[in-house]
C-alpha cells in the first residue's frame, strides 16, 4: 500500500470519529432539552395545580361562609311620608356565628292599578356581628309614591357573601297602618290621631257660608262654644270599596252630671272650600285616601257645675260598602272641657 492511500484512509477513519462525536453530543444536547422543557411543563403543572386547589378551596370556603350567615328579620315598616319619598325600617338579627356585612337594599312598591316601581341602595358601614341586632333605617326614592295612597312594599337586602335577606312584605300607607290590623275585629276605617283639629267660632252664630276661622290641634274643647271638629279619616276595607257616609254620621261625647247622663253630639257636616255649607247629602271615603271628614258646629253646653271635666268622645260612622250597610264606631280619644 503506497503512502498516498495510506495517507487517505487515515483522514477517512478522523472524519468518521468527528461525526460520531458530534452525533454523540447533538444527542446529548437534545436529551437535556428534552428534560428541561419537562421539568419546566412538570413545574408549571403543579403550580396549576396548586392555583386550582388554592381556589377550589377559597370557593368551598366562602360556600361555608355564605352558608354560616343566618338571620332573623324582627320587624319592618314602610312610611310613605311625602312625594316620592319611602322609609324603610327594619331590624335584623344575626342569629349566627360569623359577622354579616350589608352592602345593598333594595325595595319594590306596587299598588291595584297596577304600577310598580323600585329603587335601591347602597349601605356604607351596614355590618352585625354574630348574636347581636342591625337596625336598617333608610330613605328611598320611589318616583310616583303619593303620602295618601295605599301601597304593597316589599325589599330585601344582599350581603357582601352574596346571600338575600327578605324583610317582611308589608301593604301600608303614609301613617303606616297596616290592613289587617283595620279590618280584623276593628273596623274599615282609621283615624289619624295627630291630624285632629277644631274651628272655634265663639259665641258667634255660624251660618251657610261662614268662612272657617284658623284651627286648633288641641282636644282642650271650649264650653258653650260652636266649634266644628275635623278628623282625618282613611278607608282600609278589604274589598277595596269606597265607603259612603250619610247624615247618621257623628262625633259623640258623654259625661256624668249630677247622677244623670248628659250627651252632646256633633253631626256630620259639609265643609267646602273653608267654608260651612249648611247642607249635607253624603260623605265619600275613597278606598287607601285619606280624607278630612267635618263635624259641627255644635257646643258641649255642659251645666258651669260639671266643669272642668274629661269626657270620652267617639266616632259614630253609618253608610254604606256598596250595597251593603255600613257602620263602625271608632274609640277616639278624651276631650277636656272648661
């Protein structure tokens, strides 16, 4: 074999070692790759994992807390006191371990026609804690509410864990009387003791047409004076009727003088436009308004010897509910004559 030949297989067998190596080390090189990009896939799973288990276990907690908060709604009223105005008032009891967080109160206001609207709000510093009570006392705008109309309100609020608390639906009106506490072995109709009021004339005669003079909101009542009483009436009846009062209608009052009875009465009048009209037919009470029903004018006349003395006094009511016959006497309250 010559020395060139010799020559070329020497440089064949260094070629051939060179490729194996790098063979050799690509191999290597690929098989580290291979096991980085597994343990960082093999890394980033159990970090998902732990992220998922991190907010499976957040969400079955908060599932535990919103179930842990248990209430009880003691009372609630519902005051229409002017236009478009709505008070709500209620008292809560966390009846549960775990303090609760109020952050929002809705209300939703219905009446027959039919109309409904709602409105809320949020609530800012509005949290319990466990056993203790919450009392909830906010205004509401409720476009369209009226301080004489008969409404259906009902509201509810959300916690911050996402649970409704339902407050106690209520039908009430702008002095908050209550239907069922009227027609229940009452009556139909209310009376709104603090809107009572009386015209003192003097001694003066009061004819058809006489204006009425300034009123008084006193039940200290003049003796020998002609006086007409004003009483603000409401018509709760639960078939929703009006109620038609005739002249059998009166304010009456009684008190023992001198071992006998003396009764004094005020019949039913007609006030129109501040002014006496002298005739009567009859008196519509509309179904959830409130309306201002006149007596007189009329005097106690007691003898000067039964004086100062506090008699009771009593609404006297007969009409008619459609077609039927309608009556109700209302316990008012005790005058005081001088």
């Amino acid at each position: 074999m010559n020395t060139s030949l010799q020559h070329r297989m020497r440089n064949r067998r260094k070629t051939a070692g060179k490729k194996g190596f790098s063979s050799v080390v690509g191999a290597v090189f690929m098989v580290l790759i291979m096991w980085v990009l597994a343990s960082s896939y093999f890394v980033y799973t159990l970090s998902e994992n732990n992220v998922y288990n991190n907010a499976v276990a957040q969400k079955n907690q908060a599932n535990l807390d919103r179930l842990s908060e248990s209430t009880q709604v003691l009372n609630t009223t519902y005051t229409s006191y002017n236009s478009s105005n709505v008070n709500v008032y209620a008292q809560i009891q966390n009846i549960g371990s775990s303090s609760i967080q109020f952050i929002t109160v809705w209300l939703y206001v219905s009446n027959s026609t039919p109309w409904t609207k709602y409105n809320f709000s949020s609530l800012v510093n509005a949290s319990v804690q466990g056993g203790s009570t919450f009392t909830l006392n906010v205004n509401l705008t409720v476009t369209g509410v009226n301080s004489y109309s008969i409404y259906s309100f009902s509201s509810w609020l959300i916690t911050a864990r996402g649970n409704t608390v339902a407050l106690q639906q209520k039908i009430s009106s702008s002095n908050v009387f209550i239907s069922s506490q009227v027609t229940q072995g009452i009556g139909s109709i209310s009376m709104d003791f603090k809107q009572f009021q009386y015209y003192d004339f003097g001694s003066g005669y009061v004819s058809n047409g006489t204006s009425l003079p300034s009123s008084k909101n006193s039940y200290n009542i003049p003796n020998s004076n002609n006086t007409i009483l004003a009483v603000l009436l409401t018509n709760y009846d639960n078939t929703t009727q009006d109620i038609i009062l005739n002249a059998n209608s009166y304010v009456w009052i009684i008190t023992p003088q001198a071992g006998t009875v003396k009764p004094a009465a005020w019949n039913i009048a007609n006030v129109t436009n501040g002014k006496y009209i002298n005739s009567f037919s009859t008196q519509t009470l509309q179904y959830g308004k409130s309306t201002m029903v006149y007596f007189g004018p009329s005097s106690p006349s007691f003898a000067s010897s039964a004086l100062p003395t506090v008699v009771p006094v009593f609404i006297l009511l007969f009409g008619k509910t459609g077609t039927n016959d309608f009556g109700q006497n209302i316990p008012f309250v005790a005058f005081y004559i001088a």
